[in-house]
C-alpha cells in the first residue's frame, strides 16, 4: 500500500513537500506473523499465557510520545524509570524514546509523519489529522483487528468486558486502529464547584441546592463576610464543563439530548442562564473582574484571601486551601438547580478511558513484539508492575488480595514524595496503554477530599447528555467543523460575558442580533455536523 499524502490544514507547504519526497514506501499491515526472534501465536490456541522474554535476542524498539510534565520534574529521561528498567529485564525489549519539545508536538507529530519513517510505536496516534481509519488505510497505522484474539489478547480481554470499552475502543468502520488506557474501574468528577462550609455554618446557611437557595448564600457571604468576589465565575461565562447551567438544562457549547445534537449556546435556556448571571453580577455576587479571569480553575488568591465563597477547582484543593487559612473548612458543592427535586444532567463526564493511546506502525519490523510488550501490561502481572511497581520492593499484596505500597513509595528513603515515588518506580498513566488503576492516587488525597466524588456525581446530577468524548468526525467534516465552530465560539464566549456584565441587552434587540450573527456564522451546519458524527457513533 503507497502512502497517502495528507492534505490536512495543519501541515505547511513544506510538510506537504516533505510528504511527496518521503511516503513512497509500503505499508506493512495485514496478517504476517515472522517474528525475528519472537513467539508465531495462533488464533484458538492461545490463552494469553505471555512467555517471557518476548525474544532471546535483545530487542530494541523505537517509540514517539510527548513529554509528561510531571515526569520531568522528577526525572530527565524515561529510561531512568525503574518501571522501564524491569520491563527491559522482563521482555529483552529496548526502548528508545523519541520526545520532542514542549509546545511543538503538533509539528514534530506532522513532520514525523511526512517523513514516512514512523517509529515502531506512536503515543497519542489520534493527532493524525484526517482520523484514525484514514491512518491505517492511508498505510502509517496497522490494523490491530486480526490480532485481537492473538498479540492483544490480554487487552481484548479486558476491552470486551465492558460494553463502554467496546463502543470507544473502535472506529466508526467498526476496526481497532490503537491501543486504549482502560480504567479499572469509572473515574468520577475530579473538578466541581467548592463553598466555604466553615462560613455556612458560621451563619446558619444550609447547603445551597437552588439557584435561590445559592444567591441567598453569596448575598450572605457578600453582606456578612465582605466578600469582593462571592462567586469567582470564570471568562467563560460558564463553568468549564457546564455545572453552573446545567440547572438549566443547558451549556455553552454542544450536548446531546437523548441522541440529538443541541447548540447549548444558541437556546432560549441559554439566555435565560445569562440573565440570572446578568442579575448576579448587578447585585455585586460575581467576581467583577471575571471577564479577565482563568478560564477553568479558580485564582487561589481569591481563596486565600478570603475574598470568595464559591468557585471551581479540582477535589484534591480543597485541603490544600484549608492548610493555608486557619479555620477555613471548604466542601464540594453540586451545581444549582431550578427547582430541589430536578435532575441535572451535565457535568464532567465519568471517565472509563483515560486520553492518550498508541499506534503500532504498518512497517515496523518487531510489529508482534510490539503489540505483545503493550498487552503484557494487560496481564495480571504487567498490571500489577505498571500500577504499582515491583512485588517486594515498592508494594505487597495482603491476604485478602489487595495491594499495599511499602516505605519506598509512603515514605521514600530518597526524600521522594509518594506522587513523586509513583512516578519514578511506575508507569506514568497518560500515554502509553495499561489497565490503569487510578484509584492507587487516593493514597495522597484525604478522606475529606474524596468526598467530593459523591457529592459532585450524586444521583440527581448525570452526565448523560455530555457528548461522547470518543466521537469522530470524518477528516472532511473536521476542516468544516473547525473553519465555523473557531469564530462561533470565540464570539459566544465573548458575547456571553458582554450580556451578564450589561454592556448587552439579553432582553432587547442585542440577543436577537446575537442569534442572526451565530446563524450568519454557521452554527446550524455545525450542529448537523455534530450529529452525523454522533448517530455514526451510536451505530457503533
């Protein structure tokens, strides 16, 4: 198969020079099963048993992936990592990393890719602009369909276990272009909204469950506890994943309601969120700087300062912030709702596949060997190395099966932190594929903190109407999408945060003029496109 020269946006003149002189090469899909020094495994006769080492002779294989910014705090090349080092021992596998600078993967992703000489493994393969069929078909990608049953037997296993991992594992064609990070289990909402309980209590406020019941609270904060900023609303108008409105059934970008695709921002449930952030704001309850605020999280100064009541941030802050302000006693708060007994149905969405992924290229020679160095962290015993490090040394297991980490990592002789630990002595879980058991990361957060998972997921706040995060447009739909949906949104953010300060009439002629500019835009054609992509991943 000849390569097929990308076309996409995101490459140069140049790129697209660079494909014409270098993708003349065959891709090497299919079915072959030479394994230099390898194990030939049969479809029906294999049980997933991976014999180790995966070749007698040493093995080095080239991998692509972008730097893990908590990993380089701690350590300066992945190969000093003690999970890279016991694979190597384990496997006879070599590594070698090709990592290029921060803030410049897009064009080291494009020129790899252009040079048609693509390493064996790709970390973060979705970066393929034209999609992840169009990879395998266009000759850089295999086809991992023929070797579920075989070299990924391990992952298969797992993938099929769970009818979330089979629909978000595949393409909309139905074929297994990469690899997934599967979660052993759901992560909940790690971000929400946050209150000063201790200020509650202090005034004998109940916990705000209302839109009514929090405006009373933040005039309390406002009036009682000089708040400048009550609640730190962010630039865009909007909580980052729709908490704040959901209340009104909507958020300021898409979602889909029970299979149809909705342009929150352009509803009537949208303009009537801005006007009680509108009322807010006019009554001194919102940060009045919020136009030039953080996007997501809040200032932390606005917290320790004591300058805000309610605001965004992730769970694990809250202790952070009590530590900084003597008596101060902060709790997750589930978003507003209209009326106490409505069910929301936007929030972050629960997690059962982490981001990230890997490719194994079309012409790697050591394809095999690839494919079973990755499903070995599918295993039983790869999973255990790669969630919590080497048995004996870093973790045991009790007797009731349950892993216990040792001093190395809760109190490292080194002066590691366990975060720090975790990183140096285990995979670091944002690229390359394992079964990930997230929940290792409880051992730094606080009971109290956890508590924000319940609270923020309670039953009466769904995430059923979020867009699935492992829909796909096609290449063709992406570069329409985009050449609308760029401008549309910069212009609702900016809108948006004009109607709640007034400088916009939400009750005259200005909305009626926001809805023709969105029109005059495009929305509704994105929003057609947003449903072709969402009824194909249904169908999955």
């Amino acid at each position: 198969m000849k390569k097929k020269k990308i076309t996409s946006i995101l490459l140069t003149a140049s790129l697209l020079a660079g494909l014409a002189a270098g993708c003349g090469g065959p891709g090497k899909g299919g079915s072959d099963s030479s394994i230099p020094g390898g194990t030939e495994l049969v479809a029906g006769e294999y049980d997933g048993t991976i014999k180790l080492p995966l070749s007698e002779e040493p093995v080095t294989l080239k991998i692509w992936l972008t730097a893990d910014a908590n990993f380089f705090t701690v350590l300066s090349d992945y190969n000093e990592s003690e999970f890279f080092q016991e694979m190597e021992k384990r496997t006879n596998v070599h590594l070698e990393f090709d990592v290029p600078p921060s803030g410049e993967e897009s064009t080291a992703y494009n020129l790899m890719i252009s040079s048609g000489e693509l390493p064996d493994m790709i970390c973060m393969p979705a970066m393929y602009p034209d999609g992840l069929d169009a990879a395998v078909e266009d000759g850089y990608y295999l086809d991992l369909t023929p070797y579920m049953d075989t070299y990924l037997y391990n992952y298969n296993k797992i993938r099929t276990s769970d009818p979330e991992f089979e629909k978000n594992t595949v393409t909309d064609s139905g074929r297994n272009a990469i690899i997934y990070i599967l979660n052993t289990e759901p992560q909940g909402p790690w971000v929400g909204m946050q209150i000063r309980q201790d200020w509650l209590d202090e005034l004998g406020l109940e916990t705000p469950v209302t839109y009514d019941d929090l405006e009373n609270v933040l005039t309390q904060f406002k009036e009682k506890k000089g708040c400048y900023a009550p609640l730190a609303l962010s630039s865009t108008a909007n909580f980052a994943f729709g908490e704040l409105a959901a209340g009104f059934g909507v958020n300021g970008s898409y979602f889909n309601k029970d299979g149809t695709v909705v342009a929150g921002y352009a509803t009537e449930e949208w303009r009537a969120y801005l006007a009680k952030m509108h009322d807010w704001y006019v009554k001194g309850l919102i940060d009045p700087d919020f136009m030039t605020d953080s996007p997501f999280f809040v200032d932390t100064e606005l917290v320790t300062t004591e300058q805000s009541g309610v605001w965004y941030s992730m769970y694990t802050m809250a202790s952070m912030y009590e530590s900084s302000v003597p008596g101060m006693v902060v709790k997750a708060l589930a978003g507003p709702k209209l009326n106490k007994d409505d069910t929301t149905h936007i929030r972050i969405a629960d997690t059962h596949i982490a981001n990230g992924g890997l490719a194994i290229s079309a012409d790697s020679e050591y394809k095999e060997i690839a494919m079973q160095w990755i499903d070995y962290l599918f295993s039983e015993e790869g999973m255990a190395l790669a969630n919590y490090g080497i048995e004996g040394k870093t973790f045991n297991y009790n007797e009731d099966g349950s892993v216990a980490f040792t001093d190395e990592i809760l109190n490292n002789p080194d002066g590691l932190t366990v975060s720090q630990a975790l990183i140096s002595k285990t995979l670091v879980p944002s690229q390359i594929p394992s079964n990930y058991d997230w929940t290792r990361e409880l051992i730094m957060v606080s009971e109290k903190d956890l508590e924000s998972y319940d609270i923020w997921a309670a039953p009466d706040h769904l995430d059923d109407w979020v867009m699935p995060a492992f829909m796909s447009l096609t290449s063709e739909e992406n570069v329409e999408f985009a050449s609308h949906n760029a401008d549309i949104n910069t212009y609702v953010q900016e809108a948006s945060s004009q109607f709640i300060s007034g400088v916009l009439d939400i009750n005259g002629a200005d909305w009626d003029n926001y809805m023709k500019t969105i029109e005059d835009m495009g929305y509704k054609r994105c929003v057609e496109l947003q449903q072709a992509a969402l009824d194909r991943y249904l169908q999955r």
